[in-house]
C-alpha cells in the first residue's frame, strides 16, 4: 500500500478546497477522480498544475472497472468520496442523477474498496480508510427549539437530494456492519468560500448584488443554517480520517446559525463597504422575495459535541471573518467567475429564477 489516497469530486466546491489543503499540508500523493459534471471545474486546481503529487483523472465513479484500476494501480492508504450531485434545486427538478452518482456511484466505490481491502496484508488491512463526505440534510428539519442534530438523530431526508445522500450513508454503514470495511462518515452543515459554484445562496447573492441584479430569496427568508467555512470542513475531514474511530459518523458544524436574509443582508452591507456604486444604491434594496422552494426545510443546526471533544476538532472562523473572507475572494477571482458563467450556468439561472422571479411575495 501506497501513501495515497484516492479523493473523488476533488474538482468540485469542497473537493478543490481539500485537494489543496492536502497537498500544502502533507508529503503525501493524491489521485482526483472527477466526471467534470457542470459543477466540477479544472480551473479550481490550476495552482496544482505539474505538481507531480496531484493526479487527475477524469472518470465517472459508477464506472466500475475504472475505479478499480485506479485501486489496483496506486494502492491508496485511503479513498475521500466527495463526489455527489449537490445542489437541491437541481434534485427537484431532476432527481435521476441523484439516485445514479449518490446511490449507485457510492456503492460502486464501496464495491471496490472492499475487493482492494479484502486483499491487502494484514497491517495495511488495518490502515485502510474509506471516509465518506455528506450532509446534515439526512436529517431532516428542525423547529425553532429542537435541539440540534446529533449522530443519534434518527434520519428523516426531506428533498430527493437528501433521500439519496441518506441512502449513501445507509450503504457505508452496512459495508462496515457487514463486511467489517473501516469505513468513516461525517455529516456536515452548510460550507461557503472559496470556489463555490454560483447556484448556491452565498456566491448567488454576492454576484447578483455586485452586478446590481434582483437577490432572489425564498419564502419568508427566515429559514436558518448553520455555516461552516469550507477550509474547516476539510481541517475536519483530515481530523476524522486520522483519528476517528471506525463505523463511526461525525457531524461537524460551524456552531453559525443565520436566517437567509441576515445571511443576505450581510452580503449587501460588505458589498456597499467594499465596491460602492452609486448607481446600485443600498444593495439591501435589490433583496426580491420569490416563489419558496417546495418542501424547503426550516432549520438545520449541528451539534458538533461529538468531534471536539473525541478528535479535538473546532472551526476557526466565525460567520463574520469567513464571510467578510469569501465576498473578498470573489472580488479578486472575476476571471474564475466569468469562466464558469458559462452558457450550462445561464441555462439554469433561467430554468430555476424564470419562474420563481415572475412569482414575486
Ligand atoms: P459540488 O457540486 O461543488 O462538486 C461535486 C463534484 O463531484 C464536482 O466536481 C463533480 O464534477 C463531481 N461529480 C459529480 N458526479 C460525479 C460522478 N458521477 N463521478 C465523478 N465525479 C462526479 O459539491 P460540493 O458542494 O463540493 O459537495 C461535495 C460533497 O460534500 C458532496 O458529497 C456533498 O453532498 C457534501 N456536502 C456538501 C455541503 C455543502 O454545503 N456544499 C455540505 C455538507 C456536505
Ligand atoms: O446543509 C448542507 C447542505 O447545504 C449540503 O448538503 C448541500 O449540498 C448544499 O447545497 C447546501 O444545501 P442548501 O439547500 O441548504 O443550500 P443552498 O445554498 O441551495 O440554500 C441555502 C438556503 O438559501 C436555503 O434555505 C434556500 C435559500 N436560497 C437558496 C438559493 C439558491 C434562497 O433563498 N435563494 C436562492 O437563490
């Protein structure tokens, strides 16, 4: 066994940002096996190019004999399975590819690990990790007083999104219950930062308010998340891969509760500070209330007891410095912004806002 690991969707949101940490941070080889679906981007990971320690592969994880070979041929000490169809707008108006890459991908790369583990050498038996990357969303929703979920909250997946990363997980569980494949899972809240694809709330609202366009929020606005920056996330990920104890799950959260139009809100006063335009005004004014998202969960909060006081985990931004941060990294990477503003992105902005924006509260 190699000192590799083997990271899917590392072109993605999440995936990019913990590729790079991985790379700055260890000695260590990574192979990225990444579709390049409309949300994977190879200009995430340009500051990786001919680092001889990143090896990019474009591939499907349902391809079976490609995932594989890749076992076969780097003998990873570890596989990170970030890859997932994300966003649940995307999952409302077409939920195949949800069930296909969450549900048959994740058991595809199960499927593999467990014949490249089974094979291994006693001691490299033990090294092995299989962490699987999901969501808080398998939880369902929370009133305004529930307690926070924990890793005993009994799963209750709302969104075809949710119900197919809540299958996935059902699947990691039962491959270690089952067939004893040291597997490792973490539930995480909502991520925002560097290269978020711009359909979610965050980048969505910072470009349309630094553009002057309508800020399209759902419903009443009041629904809450808990916001994690996205380099904690993967501080949290690594946390868990060396430490965690095997079958186990651990919910990570940034202990930032928002409702959307504070989250909104901020967005428009930072803006207001950092590129004032006297055409645009007061950005708050461009916020429209539009038609809400159907079965849109209320709130989500983490209760992250678990992580910290097992691992010693803890997030280190707050809200404030992880947005004032993130609206400043879009300002100074437009380039990234008008690569990906492509025409699959535009094709969506009109199938999800058309509507909704000729819908207004
Ligand atoms: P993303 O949509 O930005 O990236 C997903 C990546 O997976 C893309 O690079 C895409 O090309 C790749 N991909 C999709 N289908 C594939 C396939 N069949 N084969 C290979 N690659 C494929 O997603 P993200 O926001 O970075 O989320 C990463 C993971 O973290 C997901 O599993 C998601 O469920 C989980 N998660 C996300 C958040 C969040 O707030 N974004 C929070 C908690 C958990
Ligand atoms: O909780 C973790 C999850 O967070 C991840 O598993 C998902 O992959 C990730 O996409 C995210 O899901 P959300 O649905 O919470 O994120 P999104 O950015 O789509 O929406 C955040 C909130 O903002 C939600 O209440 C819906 C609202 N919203 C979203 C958009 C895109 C708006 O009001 N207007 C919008 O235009």
């Amino acid at each position: 066994m190699n000192d590799c690991v083997i990271v899917t969707g590392g072109a993605g949101f999440i995936g990019s940002n913990f590729v790079l940490q991985w790379v700055a941070n260890t000695e260590s080889e990574v192979v990225n096996l990444d579709a390049l679906t409309y949300a994977g981007n190879r200009g995430n990971l340009t500051s990786l190019d001919g680092n001889p320690r990143h090896n990019f592969v474009r591939g499907d994880i349902c391809d079976a004999s490609l995932v594989a070979s890749l076992f076969e041929r780097f003998q990873p000490r570890a596989i990170l399975h970030f890859a997932a169809e994300s966003h649940v707008d995307r999952s409302i108006t077409g939920p195949d590819a949800f069930v296909q890459t969450n549900v048959f991908g994740t058991f595809t790369l199960l499927q593999a690990a467990k014949q490249y583990w089974e094979k291994l050498p006693a001691g490299d038996k033990e090294r092995f990790r299989f962490l699987h990357v999901s969501t808080d969303e398998v939880y369902g929703t929370l009133g305004p007083d529930d307690p926070a979920f924990s890793e005993t909250t009994p799963y209750a997946p709302n969104s075809p999104y949710a119900a197919s990363k809540a299958g996935s997980d059902h699947l990691v569980r039962a491959y270690h219950h089952t067939y004893g494949l040291p597997t490792l899972t973490t539930n995480c809240s909502n991520n925002y930062g560097p290269f978020q694809f711009p359909e979610k709330l965050i980048p969505l609202m910072i470009l349309n308010a630094l553009e002057g366009k309508p800020l399209p929020v759902y419903g009443d606005g009041l629904n809450i998340r808990d916001w994690l920056f996205v380099e904690d996330h993967c501080t949290a990920i690594r946390t868990v891969l060396e430490r965690g104890r095997l079958g186990e799950t651990y919910n990570v959260g940034g202990n930032s509760e928002r409702n959307n139009i504070h989250v909104v809100h901020t967005i428009c006063d930072l803006l207001d500070e950092l590129r004032p335009d006297a055409a645009i005004g007061s950005r708050r004014g461009l916020i429209t209330y539009v038609k809400d998202r159907p079965g849109h969960d209320r709130r989500y909060a983490i209760n992250a007891d678990k992580i910290s006081t097992e691992l010693g985990w803890k997030p280190s931004e707050n809200f404030e410095s992880g947005i004032r941060a993130t609206v400043t990294w879009y300002l100074e990477h437009l380039d990234w912004v008008n690569e990906i503003r492509s025409g699959a992105y535009q094709q969506w902005i009109e199938l999800n806002y058309k509507e909704r924006l000729g819908a207004e509260r």
